[in-house]
C-alpha cells in the first residue's frame, strides 16, 4: 500500500490558471486549520479550474495542514477522478455529492467550503438557527438556507434538495450536520466561513453563559445588513485573509514566502 505523502510537483504539467487554483486552495486548507476550522481528516473544499468543468478536492486521509498543491485530487462534477497522485488515497463520495451538485448548478461559483466544528454543528442543531445576536451575523440575516439532515451526505438524489435549500445564497446552515459556504472566488468563501463560523461560536457563548440578551430593531437589521452586504459580496473580499496569491504570495518557487508562510509552510511544494 502506497501512503506516502512526499507528492511529486507537476507545477509544470498543468497550465498557469490551473496551478494558481491549486495554490490558492492549498492555502484555504492551511487556513481553516490554522483557524480551527478542521475535523480531522473528514470535509472538503473545492475549487473549480477556471475555463474547465473540473474541480479540485482533497485526498482522503490527509489532514488540511497537510494539503499541498500537487496532492490535490482533479475530478469532474460527477466524481470521477481525471488526475490524482500515485498514492492509495482516494476521495470521500460525500465530497462530490454536495460540492458537485453545487458547482454544478451554481456556474457562478467557483469554490465551495463545508465544516463540521464544534460551534458550527451546535448551532446547526438549535430548531432557532443562526440568530441575529451580532453585529457578525446580521450579515446573514435573509441571506443563508437551511437544508434538514437526511443521513450522511453518499445519495445523489439528495443533490436536488440542497441546492433548492442552498437558492442564491452564499451560504447555508445543514441542520444537525454543519456549515456551508460557496463564493466566486475561494477568497471569498474562506471569509463567508469565517464570519458564519464566528457567529456560531458567539451565540453558543452567549446562550451558555444563560443571561438575558439584547435583541436588534428590524430598522437596525436592515441598514446594517445591507452594509455588510456590500461589502462581503464582493469576489475581491478575503484577499487580505488568504493573500491574493498574485499580489500577496511573492512566490519563491512554489512556496508563498509572504506573512502568511509560517501558517502556511507546505501549501505548495517545495
């Protein structure tokens, strides 16, 4: 069995759009570790190669801290794997039953984030939802779904039904499971999960500590609402979390070498 993880680079197999995507979402997995966002080896983030129909995910049986540019795994919207590393790792179904269908109905977006923290899935089993208890998660008021449990996520014909519960929004609460966030660029969606996932942890601490708590005005909601709408819906929002890899990454090699490096170390291959 071939479970080494000393992947060989193919920078040079691929083309100059291709491996940015990789780069940049190699990042996105070193930063939702980084940000204590992981479960172990278990959810995925994919990203769709730009100008193809293709998509990036994950091996399955790494953790995030270990993802690297060339680990990741090609596949088309049905799963089925174009190019992968010469390893024994596979990928997880659930990873293309939920990100294909997504992808696949929403050309609008290129990358697709799920977790399963702790915060996350405590709010995802609360019959009350996301409440607007901060200035953090008014954004999301209007503006997120809720798609019921319906078992581990290996059925295709639940596709359907989570991109209906999905709708326009760029993210969505999957009850009793975890979180989802989509966007046009995979910036975007690593910030989308970073502002729902500080809510959730604000609300569960607010809930614990079982004190009374102050509630916003419909007035407040919605002129702070379309505020932050403004601005998070933005594709260029995120860059200054993940780093445009353009701009931000001054690449030495394949390796960002920017404020990011200590975090990210092995994103891209060395």
């Amino acid at each position: 069995m071939n479970y080494s993880t000393d992947f060989k680079s193919i920078r040079n197999d691929v083309s100059a759009q291709e491996w940015q995507a990789r780069l940049d979402l190699a990042a996105c997995y070193r930063l939702v570790d980084a940000y204590g966002m992981t479960d172990l080896i278990y959810n995925h983030i994919t990203a769709r190669i730009p100008g193809t129909e293709h998509l990036l995910i994950n091996l399955y049986g790494l953790l995030y801290k270990e993802i690297t540019a060339s680990s990741l795994v090609k596949i088309d919207v049905e799963g089925n794997i174009i190019v992968k590393p010469d390893t024994d790792y596979g990928i997880n179904v659930s990873g293309y039953v939920i990100h294909g269908a997504i992808h696949k109905a929403r050309p609008d977006v290129a990358c697709v984030l799920h977790t399963h923290t702790r915060a996350g899935m405590a709010v995802a089993a609360m019959k009350c939802g996301l409440l607007p208890l901060s200035q953090t998660s008014i954004r999301f008021v209007g503006h997120i779904g809720y798609h019921d449990y319906e078992g581990p996520a290996v059925d295709v014909d639940e596709r359907e039904r989570l991109v209906h519960d999905l709708g326009p929004h760029d993210a969505m609460i999957m009850r009793n499971h975890g979180l989802l966030t989509c966007g046009a660029t995979i910036q975007q969606a690593f910030n989308t999960m970073y502002q729902l996932e500080m809510s959730c942890r604000s609300q569960v601490d607010a809930m614990a500590v079982r004190a009374e708590l102050t509630r916003m005005y419909m007035d407040q909601l919605a002129n702070n609402n379309t505020g932050w709408l403004a601005g998070l819906r933005d594709p260029l929002v995120g860059r200054a979390a993940l780093g445009d890899a353009r701009e931000e990454f001054r690449l030495s090699g394949d390796r960002p070498t920017n404020f990011l490096n200590a975090r990210l170390n092995a994103a891209s291959d060395s």
